[in-house]
C-alpha cells in the first residue's frame, strides 16, 4: 500500500518510514508539502496517488502557541481540515496525531478515548480543533492521541535531560503526570492500527504513568550515574501555556492496541543515545 507521510521530517515522520518500511511510504517534509495549503495538499495528493495519509506535521512548541495562535491553529487545525478534505474526495483514508493536551487534567483516572476533552492551551484547543475538523469531513479516519514524546534524535524532554546527566545536580518537576512515549513504539504501534482497518479514535501512549521527575530517575537508574534528581514543582518553570497535571492516557478502543511500559521505552532509549 502506497502511503504518504506529511510532516515526515520530524521524530515521528522518521520512526514511520521504519515501521512502514515493507509498504510504500512517500516522506514528504514541510517544502514539499505545506498542510495549510489546499492546493499544496491537492496537487501532492494528485501526483503521488496513495491509498493512506498521515499527518505527522504540527506546530508542537507549546508555549510559543500561546503567542504564535494563528501559526498553530494554521498548522494544527487549517492542516488537518485541508487533508481531511482532500482525502475525503478521494475515498481516501486519513491518520491524524493529536495529544494527550486536549484534556484539562481534573480526572483522578487515565483519560480513555470517550472522555470530555476540555483543552487548557492554545496548543490543546488547536490541535482539538484539528480532530473535529478530520471527524467531520473525513468519515475513514484514524485519529491517535499520544503524549510526552521522546527519542534519541531531534529534540525531546528526555534527551535534554540525559545530556545533562553529568551533573551534580538536576531539578525536575514532581507534579504534572503523563505517559511518556519512546516514538518507535507509536510508529509500531500506529503501523498496527492502519493494518486492523478498524477506523475511530485511539489512544496510542506508553503504558503507565509517570511524571518527569520519575523519568529522569529512571534514566539516571538504568544508565548507573550518580546524578541527584530532586523534586519539584512544575511552578518552578515558569511557562506561558497552562498544562494539564494530570493527562495519562489509556485505550478503551477495539482493538486494543498497547504500548509497551515507558521504562522500556527509557531503556531503548538509553541504548541508541549512548
């Protein structure tokens, strides 16, 4: 199956063309492919003629929406509605990346896929408005919900903090909870859920919960340093976007598709950063 990747510059536009690697993947970047377009969308769609389409393009600088708003709504709400318009046309189906920021934080439980969305952010309400714009004009498609994600190339939380390992000493926030993703195993994980033709919402986010205190320990564990990590509050860092504190994801879906635990993702991690 021929499949197009838009924004395949990025960490996961990458890890895709791994994971889809015995189909027929077209990477297309930002200069070949420019979501907030229709026309940009239309022509590439026109030229390479895939049976599939993922958006792996977003404005993801989550403070920098704050002051950037039409930037981001350009990319992560017009970009999704041009793609979920010009693969409708076409009978085409649709895979679309959100994030685990459209929900407000509130919920004493992981978040699964039917539960209210209330985004805190610019960046959470853009990339709401990108799902219901790909749920209402594209009927074949997959939308996947993930979060706080992290690999060994580009730019992640993580691979900032294992940078710095060398260190006495590391301050990290204790009190904003999540599902750490290592960004190969959403790119399998995705891979699996186009095969299952099983079309909807999912949540596709490393299994269990963490904060990024309990990351960067883990880190620091498997990597046998003896930096100090101590805890603190989120409200150290001072930030522009309000963030949700606690926003872990779980699937309630059919089918139910899991990632592996995200200290296997730090492990795997560790392992190709060295």
């Amino acid at each position: 199956m021929k499949i197009l990747i838009a924004g395949a510059s990025g960490q996961l536009g990458k890890c895709l063309l791994r994971s889809l690697a015995s189909h027929e993947p077209v990477a297309l970047d930002h200069a070949a492919l420019d979501v907030t377009r229709l026309d940009h969308v239309s022509a590439a769609l026109d030229l390479h003629r895939p049976q599939l389409v993922i958006n792996a393009s977003a404005f993801n600088d989550v403070d920098g929406a704050e002051l950037r708003a039409d930037e981001a709504y350009a990319v992560n709400a017009l970009g999704p509605r041009n793609l979920a318009v010009a693969t409708a046309a076409r009978r085409l189906a649709l895979v679309h990346v959100s994030t685990d920021y459209v929900f407000d934080g509130t919920s004493d439980r992981p978040y699964h896929e039917f539960d209210r969305t209330n985004p805190l952010s610019v960046y959470g309400a853009s990339k709401l408005a990108g799902e219901e714009a790909v749920r209402a004009l594209n009927h074949r498609h997959y939308i996947v919900r993930t979060a706080w994600l992290f690999w060994e190339n580009g730019k992640s939380f993580l691979l900032s903090m294992y940078r710095n390992l060398s260190r006495p000493e590391l301050r990290v926030a204790c009190d904003q909870y999540g599902s750490p993703t290592y960004v190969p195993h959403l790119a399998q994980a995705i891979a699996r859920l186009i095969a299952s033709e099983a079309f909807g919402t999912f949540h596709l986010a490393g299994s269990g919960a963490a904060t990024r205190w309990d990351m960067v320990n883990e880190l620091s564990r498997v990597a046998q340093v003896n930096t100090t990590v101590h805890p603190v509050s989120l409200r150290t860092f001072p930030a522009a976007a309000k963030r949700p504190a606690y926003s872990v994801l779980r699937t309630a879906q059919s089918p139910r598709i899991e990632l592996p635990p995200w200290q296997e993702g730090v492990r795997e991690f560790l392992l190709r950063a060295r």
